[in-house]
C-alpha cells in the first residue's frame, strides 16, 4: 500500500514524518563562476557529512564515469539545508556557502549526482549522455544552462536516477540566470497528496473495474474527496485515507474512452491536490473464436494433438480475460477411428486447452464452436495422422570422382526423433527383374533385403550393404575420421557435420539435415579404405558454413569392384528410404544421360545434368529457403546480443524459436516469438539476448508454422563484445544481392580502416579505405558486380583484424 497517513497524535505534538531524503534541493549555473549546488536534509536527523561520505560527483561532457569528485564535510541539521558553491562566485552566493570548490565546474551539459558511502542518492542530468547545450523541458525553457532549478515544494523524494532520460521540468521550478534569491533555504508545502494512478484491476464483459491509489503527507484529515470525469455512476465523492486503495467500477473498458481523476484533502485548504487524466481501460469483448495453437501439420497415432482456443475481440484480436463460457472441439464428418479425450471444456481466463488422440493412420479435420459467434479461423484444422520420419530430398549421382565412394543423398527428418537403426536406403531398378528389383540396401543389419522377401543378398543382384554404427569399436574411428575430413575441408565454425549419437547407431533429432555417403565407408571386397576421392575439389561443402548441423551417415560396401558405383547411368532407378518398418518417401530417377559428371535428382523428380558435385539446394527449402532473407547479430554490451531478421512468410502464422550455440555443445533455445496473423511482405524482426558472456556465440532462427511445416534462418556468428578494440557491430544483409552494409564500432579519435574482399580460395577481389570518425560508421558497398557465391571480408585498422563471410545471391 502506497499511502501514508500520519497519526492525529503526532501532529498535534508537531512531528513530521516527512519521507527520509537528503536530495539536490536547488542546482544554480549562472554567468561566469557564479555556480551553487544546494543540498537538502530531510532524513530527519542531522548529517555528519564527511563521517557518512557524501560527495558531488561531475560528469562532464556526457562522460559515463566522474570527471571530478569534490568531498563534503560538516553537519547538516534535521531540515536545513547546505550549500557547496565555486570559489569564484560573487560574495552573494558565497555568503551562504557552506563550502566552496574551484572544481565545481558545470555548464548545463554535465551530470552532477549526490552520493554517500551507501550509493547514489540523486543525480541532475543524465550520466553517460551529452544533451548538447543543455537539458530542457516544457514548462523550464531555461533549463540547466545559465538558469536556476528549485526542487518543487511538493517533493518528497527525488526519483530521478542518472541514468533515465531527465526532464527537469517533473522535479523542478525553473528560473532566469543568477537568480539567488532562495539560495540557502529550501521551502517544503505542509500537506501534499502525490503520485496519484489509476491501474486497471478486472473486467467483466466489457466493464472495467480499476485500482486507484496515492501518497498523502501530512493530511489535515482523515478523508479526501475525488471527482472522476465522465463518471460511470457516483464514483465521485468522499472517501478515507484508510479506503486506499480504492477499487472502483462501471468504467467503459473499450480502450478509447478517457477518464480523469481529482483528489483533494478535505479540510486543509493549503494542502497540495493531484490530478491524472487521459486513463482508458481495456476490457475485450470476445465475438469469434481464435484457435491460438494447433497440432503440427502430422502426428503419430495415438500420440496428443494439444489445441488451444480462446475468446476474442475480432477488431483487435485480444483475448476476452473474464470469458468462461464453454467451447467444443468438434471432428469433421467422415472420419472412420476413435477419438480420445474430452472434446468440451469450460475457458479460462478466455482460453480452454485440449488434448486429443485420434486412433487411426487416417487425416482426420476439427472445428471449434461455443454456440454464439463463429471461428475466426476457416473452421477446419487438418491433422495427419501418418507422419514420415525421414523424406529424401536429394541424390547426387556420379558426383565428382570415384562413384562408390562420393555418391550421397541428401535428407531432412520429420517432427519426431528416430534411431538410425530403423533406416533402410534402397536402390531398385523398377523396368526388370522381381519387383520391386533391389539392387542396392543399406541398413543397421547388413541383411535387409529392402522390400522383396524373395531376393537373396549376394555380391552380384542384391548387395546387401551396413550402415557404420557410432557405437561400435571399429566402426567409431572410421566415422570420426570421416567427420574430420569433411570439416576440415569446409573450414565452418562450429563444425559443419556431426554424427548422430546415443544407442543403436545414434538419434536422429526432428527436423535436422541428414547426409548419407553410400561407400565412403569402404570396400569390404577389394582394398578401398574408408574415404573420398579429392575431397576438396570434387566434394566441396564449404558454401553450407553456417547453416549446419547436417549429420552425416556412411555406408560399408560390398562391390565386387571399386569402381563400380550404385546409381546406373543407363536406366531408370527408384531410390527409396524407410524408417520404422514403413517407406516414407523415394526419389525417382527416369532421365537417364549417363555422360555428366554430377547429374542431381531432387524429390520432385527435377533432373540436372552436368551440375555442382555439391548442390547448394541439397536439403531444398530447409536451408536456403528463398524466404529467409538475412539474419544478422552484434554484441550490444558485455551481457548482450541482439539479432534482427528479415523474413517473407507469406501470410504465414507461427513462432520463431531462437537458438544459440556456443562451439561446443548443440544449439539450444533462448527465446521464443510468436508470430500472428503472419505479414503479406518481408519484414524485420528483433530479438535481445540478455543472457550472454564468454567468447563467441552462433544464433539461428527456427520458424514454425502452425501446420508443423519448419524452416530454418542461416546461423550468424556473433564477436564478444569489447569496447577496446576496433570491431563489426553489424554487417547485412547476408546474403545480399545489390548492397551490403557494414557497422563499424570505433573507439579511438580518428583512423583508416582497409577492407578486403576475396573468395573462399583467397584470391582478391577487391579492397578499399575508408577514414572512421570516433563511434559508430556505417559503410556501405555497391556489390552489384560481383558473382553469386561465398565470399571473405577482412577488415584492418592499425594492429587489429576483423573477418568475416558474405554470400552473395
């Protein structure tokens, strides 16, 4: 309770309980020397000033830490006040001086801020901030430069902390240059009621009730009166300080209408009132029905499809907070299984949550319903019952060099994790033989025959080929010198490929990127060891830095000779992939050219010959999405990261899911954005990471949307912060196409920077110079020449060196 109430008893016997504070009561900065601080003890005992370390502290110039400290001394009695002025003000302010400094030194641009052994006690200005010529505000157009503030009469405390913006008209009368004539004395009102607010409190269908409360010192009675304007029904009366605080009702909770509120002490007609206007309160009234969460666009039978659905006002899509009528989860007609749960729930605090199962590997549709307004939704959220665990988006055939050991396909997995004993890969040639004809199957066994129970494995028809197991003795080294190729030749920081972990040859995690080399692992009939065929030249992955984890699988073969690969350049080949027992998805490969070196497949059956050994649309839209359009992140203190994107989701509904990686565990998430009614256009999203510390740190950008459907930003590096050295705050957008702009932290007075750039091979491209003004510059380059690709940028300036990489579209 905010409100105090000083007993009858005590004011008869000439007590005051005036709030404890000792503040700046009178800042003076007149012509010349003529410069006065007054300080005002209203703790309510006297001050042994030097005892209890109470100083003046100067930040000039909108310096962040003291320029000067002058040190006080002496003893200041209960309600009087002290005066601390420059050694070369006139003999009028030096005759009420208590002190005087040659180092009082202001200019109406300079914080100066009271303080004592426990802390800071007041502060005129604002630290760390230079206004210009001064600090103005309405009402003290003279303000802190060649003028004069007195702390208004009705002060209690001073609540201004040096480092907010500072109004000095809130706290301060303001008067012309060298007006003395209150200096050495500070004039307190007897009675004030202050810090009057009115906070909303609840609603009830439209009608709000608020929360009305103040601060009274030194009351002349026990009640005081209230005019409130429009008033809803006889709110405006009398009423007891011990009524406070007071909650009223009837207001129009329509966030429009505007109330204002009067408080008068009753019998003390000296006593200082206060007012507040322009309150509106907002109190939704709900007239559809928003379903606010739904299930993932797929989900397993029998497993919980959580719904939420809440209340709202169409015209600004608010959630009604009293609604607490019932709502029903309603399955659209032609559905054939069971569904489990309660389908009718009472909301609360305008929403009601349900959890569902549905029995049946069928698409199933729901609607909501309360009885009175509609769903502001189409009326139907789909759910898919049948949910792949892995879908092929790619296959690289013939990709560069030796095909036994470089072909691969690309993967992405679905919402939920799988154990990679449960894959099975196959090759089938559809146009002869058995169907479906496997020639080629990759499996944790080593034994499946991939579809045809009556196919034998053997090393000319059906090869019957293992998948490298992590856990395994032999098999564990292979895998982790496998990996350390790959990630060497990319060069990424954090490492690009990762193989999965944990029992039965690792977990796959939903929705990540999967690589499967079909022979890498080796040749168990002829001596082709575990590896690539000119990894750097023919399999380079150094275009994906930045957009992993992509794990990666590897497969041991049994061709009876090394250069046999497992795609056929001659006829069309079914490539198929299954988890759990069940085909989820197959690439079909019907174009055969059999002359370029790599031809590509995707999982639209599109055909490109003579393409990149390594495509960059190998996982499709996942990790070149064309809507994500950059993402970039700077330190912004020592504790804080901020990231601003720029994505195009299309009218799309859902939550951005914010990830952070520190080198050396996996991405984790920090921070979540929810994301509705999605925008018809690219715009700019901002998330602050107030948790950060240590050495540098990658961020990604997860969006799903509210079918399951997930998509991923590329990842940025973010530098730890220093303000020592030279460095990048920002630098985007990344990827760009005709413009990339750069933010350039400097901290000394003036210096040249050079600026490289170079492709990943190192070859220059271009560099230039440009001359920094202290701060922060923005450079901007014309990149509209340049190639699409991955490029390198190096910035110098003096000893220090900042790189970084721009890709280019």
């Amino acid at each position: 309770m905010k409100h105090i109430i000083l007993p009858m008893i005590l004011l008869l016997a000439g007590v005051s309980l005036r709030a404890q504070c000792v503040y700046i009561s009178e800042y003076l900065e007149g012509s010349g020397n003529n410069k006065c601080i007054e300080i005002y003890n209203g703790s309510g005992a006297a001050l042994d000033l030097a005892a209890g370390g109470y100083a003046l502290e100067i930040y000039a110039n909108g310096n962040a830490a003291p320029t000067a400290t002058i040190s006080l001394s002496g003893t200041v009695a209960p309600g009087d006040v002290y005066v601390l002025c420059h050694t070369g003000a006139v003999v009028a302010l030096l005759s009420q001086a208590d002190q005087t400094s040659g180092s009082l030194s202001m200019n109406g641009d300079d914080a100066i801020a009271l303080k004592n052994s426990g802390g800071t006690l007041d502060v005129v200005g604002q630290k760390g901030f230079d206004p210009g010529l001064e600090w103005t505000g309405t009402g003290c157009v003279q303000g802190t430069a060649d003028g004069t503030l007195i702390r208004k009469s009705a002060l209690i405390c001073p609540s201004f902390d040096g480092l907010s913006a500072f109004n000095p008209s809130t706290e301060w009368d303001c008067y012309a240059m060298d007006s003395f004539s209150d200096i050495g004395s500070h004039f307190l009102a007897s009675c004030v009621l202050y810090d009057l607010s009115v906070t909303g409190e609840s609603c009830n269908n439209g009608v709000a009730t608020g929360l009305l409360d103040f601060i009274a010192f030194n009351p002349g009675s026990t009640g005081f009166s209230l005019v409130v304007s429009p008033d809803p029904g006889g709110l405006s009366g009398s009423y007891l300080y011990s009524d406070l605080p007071l909650s009223l009702t009837g207001f129009t909770g329509d966030n429009l209408t505007p109330y204002s509120f009067a408080i008068a002490d009753l019998s003390t007609p000296g006593c200082i009132t206060d007012t507040l206007s322009g309150v509106v309160f907002d109190c939704p009234v709900a007239d559809e029905l928003l379903i606010t969460q739904m299930p993932p666009g797929c989900a397993e039978v029998n497993s919980p499809l959580v719904f939420e659905v809440c209340a709202v006002e169409s015209s600004t899509g608010k959630t009604q907070p009293d609604y607490a009528g019932t709502i029903s989860l309603i399955p659209d007609a032609g559905y054939s299984g069971m569904v489990s749960g309660s389908l009718s729930q009472m909301a609360v605090n305008g929403c009601a949550t349900f959890s569902v199962s549905y029995d049946t590997p069928e698409d199933i549709s729901f609607t909501v319903d309360n009885g009175f307004f509609p769903s502001l939704n189409t009326g139907i959220i789909p759910v898919r019952m049948i949910c792949p665990l892995i879908v092929l988006t790619t296959a690289v055939i013939n990709p560069c060099g030796n095909d036994s050991q470089n072909e691969y396909f690309g993967a992405r997995t679905g919402p939920l994790a799988f154990s990679v004993d449960e894959l099975v890969i196959s090759s089938i040639d559809p146009a002869i033989g058995n169907q479906p004809n496997t020639n080629f199957v990759w499996s944790a066994s080593g034994t499946e025959k991939g579809g045809n129970p009556s196919e034998s494995c053997g090393a000319i028809g059906l090869q019957c080929n293992r998948i490298l197991d992590i856990n395994h003795p032999l098999d564990s080294p292979i895998i982790h010198n496998l990996l350390a190729q790959l990630n060497a030749q990319a060069g990424c920081t954090p490492a690009l490929f990762v193989a999965p972990t944990g029992p039965n040859l690792g977990t796959l995690p939903p929705h990540s990127d999967v690589v499967f080399f079909l022979g890498a692992g080796g040749n168990a009939s002829l001596p082709l060891a575990p590896g690539f065929d000119g990894l750097g030249t023919n399999l380079d992955f150094s275009g994906f830095c930045g957009q992993g984890p992509v794990y990666v699988l590897f497969g041991y073969h049994k061709n009876p000779t090394a250069a046999f690969g497992f795609f056929s350049n001659t006829a069309g080949r079914i490539y198929q992939i299954g988890a759990g027992g069940n085909i989820t998805s197959e690439i079909v490969y019907t174009n055969p050219i059999g002359t370029s070196e790599a031809e590509i497949i995707d999982s639209a059956g599109v055909y490109t010959a003579a393409a990149d050994c390594t495509p960059l649309d190998l996982f499709q839209d996942i990790l070149l999405a064309a809507e994500w359009l950059w993402l970039e992140g700077y330190s912004h203190d020592p504790h804080t990261v901020v990231l601003n994107w720029e994505v195009n989701l299309s009218g799309s509904s859902g939550k951005f899911f914010i990830e952070k990686h520190d080198g050396i565990s996996a991405f984790v998430p920090v921070g979540e954005m929810e994301i509705t009614g999605g925008k018809q256009e690219p715009a700019i999203y901002t998330y602050t990471d107030h948790g950060v510390s240590g050495a540098e740190k990658y961020y990604r950008i997860q969006f799903a949307d509210v079918n399951g459907e997930i998509s991923y930003s590329r990842i940025v590096e973010v530098s730890p912060y220093t303000a020592a050295t030279l460095s990048i705050l920002r630098a985007w957008p990344n990827p760009a196409e005709k413009d990339f702009q750069m933010e350039v932290l400097n901290p000394e007075e003036e210096q040249e920077i050079e600026i490289h750039f170079s492709t990943i091979a190192g070859n220059s491209i271009f560099f230039c110079k440009f001359e920094l003004v202290k701060g922060v510059n923005t450079i901007t380059f014309d990149i509209s020449e340049m190639t699409r690709g991955l490029y390198l940028y190096r910035v110098h300036a003096g000893g220090n060196v900042v790189t970084g990489r721009l890709s280019i579209q």
